[in-house]
C-alpha cells in the first residue's frame, strides 16, 4: 500500500453484497436497520463506536473512527445477496432464530425487500446443505458471468455507486491450492473446464473482482488466498481480505494467549471445543468442512506463542479442537476451553473458559466493519492483500511468505496505526519519553 495523496469521498449509495442470506447476514442486515432509525445500538463496531488516539496524551484528540475517516455512513448502505433458498431476509432471519420477533418486526418491511439472487451451489463443497434457489449453467465460466451480471443489475437497481462483498456463507470442505489456482490464465482455463478446485466462493469472488467489488472473506475456505487472486487483484487493483471471522473460541485465545506469554508463563495443553446448532453447526457436521475450521483455528497458538522461540515454555504445548453440532443450541454457541500452564519452577496451573457466545451477534458487526473499511481501502486505492484488517480474522491473509499476526492486541495497534498513516496522522508508539524530559 502506497499511502494515498487523496482518498475518494464516499459519495452515493454503497452496495454491500452478502454471498449467504442466513443468520450472519440477516443478523447484520437488520442491526444496521435498526441502528440508522435509532432503535438499536451497533455494539461490537469499531467503525461506530470506537474512537482513536492522534497525537499525545495531552493533546486530548480522540475522536471517534466514524468522524475521523471518510467513512460510509449506516443511511448510504443499500444490502443485497445471493442464498441457497427463495426466503427474503425477514423470512430467514425469523427461521435463524437469532433476533427476537420483536426487533424483526420493527424493520420487517425493510427486511421483505432484501431478497437473495439465486446462489452458485455445487454441493460437493458443502455437503450437509441442498438448495432450491440456484443458479445452472454449462460450465463454472459461465457462473461467473451470471454473478456479474447480478452484480450489475445491483447496483444499477438500488443506484450504487459502488459495491462490496463479504463471504457469509458455509464454510466449504478443505483443500489446498492446485496448478488451477497459480495464475489468471490456469483459473479462466479452470473455470471453463468445470475444474474440480474451483469452489463456490472462489466462483463469487472471481465475479467480484472482474467487476471491480473488493471482497473480504468470512470463513476458512480457500477463496482469495491463493496467486491467481492476488494477481487479479493487482491487476484491477482491487482489495481482498480474509479469513474467517474472529468470533468466539479463537477471539479469546487472541486475548488470553498475548497475556500469559507476555507474562513468559508456560503452557503444556490447551484443549478447546464447541457446542453450536445453527447451519453452521450443521455443515461443520461434515469432516471435510471441519477441516477447513480446524486449520483455521489450530494456526492461532502456534504463531503467538512462537514455540521455536520459547522451547521451554510452548514447544511441548498439546492442542486439539473440536466442534460438535448440537442442534437444541442454536446460534447460541458454547465454547469450553481447558488451559493447562505453568510457572515459577514449573509449578502447574489450570485456566478453564466458559463463553456462552451468541455467534451472529459477535459476527455482524465485523461483517459492517469489513464492508465500510474495504470501501474506504478502495477509495484510499489499496490494492490487493489488506493486511491491516487481520483484527477481524481467524487466519489473516498476508504477503507470501509472510507469516499471520494474531495477537489482537497487535493487531488493534496496526489497524489504527494505518487509518493514522492514511489521514496523514503520526503513528503512535506508546515510549512517551517526551512526558519525562
């Protein structure tokens, strides 16, 4: 990223398209709703709510993040999206089970008019789900025009002047990239000839980028990170994210884990599991799709405890997750973790957690920060890989070669330090020696 000259204002409506209408996308779709007719607080959102620090303590100028970027402001979005099933999104939303009627009926007309565009569903990538509402075509090429051109007719029917996406669909069934995805030309080739490693997401985020949407990626799957992405995204210069949101389970592994080695305690386990009942729960039901989630969220403790570093301390550490779909929980998730650590002399010790977390709750408000913040990377003209939104993400994308940050702490420190260096803003360091000369 080049930091830019002069950032584009966001002037007109900005089309957010959400590639999964169920309970992540309706939860969003109606808090925002609700949020920009004062019904409601957008809890959770650092682009509503958050303020940031420039210059020093004593300069007491924290403004808030919506007042001091060029944001999208909540009354510019218009939503859309594409789902397995005809449901409006006051329909799925009532069948997520996630917002009470009470809260859906205050924006149910609004909701009514938010009706899915016919979703690309081949079911071999997510096999515990069978949609009515999708698309058919001769080859995976020809997919990818048909979301194109929805992509067009969007924007062109709520008047946008732009639009972008986040994937808020099922995570897909774990495979790793192919000669099909090492360039642009081996992935048009790979779309014409239905190639079998070219999923459903990939399929939308291809459309995507084609049309100039920058696209940030929700769940584990294989769908931006890869060569052939990353050179289309630099070719239409356009912004990409991922992956994964960072939610529950792993939201606070990115907490508690900085904590205790910063306090160079050691760790000999750290067992995690999941209760979930919603689709989600369901699809990752599915072994396959499993191992999209487990990768994802194995990588977070390997990469903060740096166990090659700190051989005493972490690099004997046993780590295991599970999730178990467990239908009578709903969105309600449950995530139990067991922390066996140690201390002076190797004495041992237990942390347990117990997190009833509502998922689409701690979702939604990253799906808004996503979608404004990639806007105002593509109006900043980023390009490519946005490393500065790894806040947001289970598996955060970086260059190749690059390895993820996942403490949050740096992670919070490097998001607000880019919106300083894109407003031209100093850069915080925290020494503070100049309080002390």
């Amino acid at each position: 990223m080049k930091q830019p000259k002069q950032i584009k204002k966001p002037e007109g409506k900005l089309g957010v398209l959400l590639p999964g209408l169920g309970a992540v996308a309706t939860t969003t779709i109606a808090g925002v709703m609700m949020a920009r007719r004062g019904l409601g607080q957008p809890i959770g959102s650092l682009t509503q709510l958050g303020t940031i620090r420039l210059g020093k303590r004593t300069d007491n100028r924290s403004p808030l993040i919506r007042e001091f970027l060029p944001l999208a402001a909540l009354d510019q979005i218009e939503f859309g999206g594409w789902d397995l099933f005809p449901d409006d999104a006051y329909e799925s939303a009532k069948h997520a089970e996630v917002l009470e009627k009470q809260h859906l009926e205050l924006v149910r007309e609004e909701l009514e008019t938010v009706k899915p565009m016919k979703a690309v569903f081949y079911p071999e990538y997510v096999k515990r789900l069978h949609g009515t509402h999708v698309k058919t075509g001769s080859s995976k090429a020809e997919m990818v025009e048909q979301v194109r051109e929805d992509i067009r007719n969007f924007k062109k029917e709520k008047g946008c002047s732009r639009a972008v996406a986040v994937w808020c669909g099922s995570t897909e069934v774990y495979f790793a990239p192919t000669d099909v995805h090492q360039s642009v030309a081996a992935f048009e080739t790979g779309l014409a000839k239905n190639d079998p490693h070219i999923s459903n997401s990939q399929i939308y985020a291809w459309a995507c980028l084609q049309e100039g949407v920058p696209y940030a990626n929700g769940a584990p799957n294989l769908t931006v990170d890869f060569p052939a992405a990353w050179e289309l995204a630099k070719e239409r210069e356009i912004p990409i994210a991922g992956k994964d949101f960072k939610t529950g389970q792993t939201l606070m592994k990115t907490i508690i884990a900085p904590g205790l080695k910063a306090r160079m305690l050691g760790l000999s386990g750290w067992f995690s599991t999941n209760i979930l009942g919603n689709r989600d729960g369901e699809v990752l039901d599915d072994p396959d799709s499993f191992k999209s989630k487990e990768v994802s969220k194995l990588g977070v403790l390997e990469y903060i405890l740096q166990p090659n570093m700190y051989k005493d301390l972490y690099s004997k550490l046993y780590h295991k997750v599970r999730i178990e779909y467990y239908p009578p929980r709903g969105d309600a998730k449950e995530g139990w973790d067991n922390i066996d650590l140690f201390g002076w002399l190797g004495y041992p010790m237990q942390m347990k957690i117990n997190f009833l977390c509502r998922d689409s709750i701690l979702a939604a408000p990253i799906v808004l920060d996503l979608a404004i913040l990639m806007d105002l990377a593509h109006r900043a003209g980023f390009h490519g890989t946005q490393e500065w939104l790894s806040f947001y993400f289970k598996s955060p994308m970086t260059a190749p070669n690059l390895y993820p940050e996942h403490d949050l702490f740096i992670q919070s420190m490097k998001l607000k330090n880019t919106m300083r260096w894109m407003m031209g803003e100093e850069m915080l360091t925290h020494l503070g020696n100049e309080y002390y000369d």
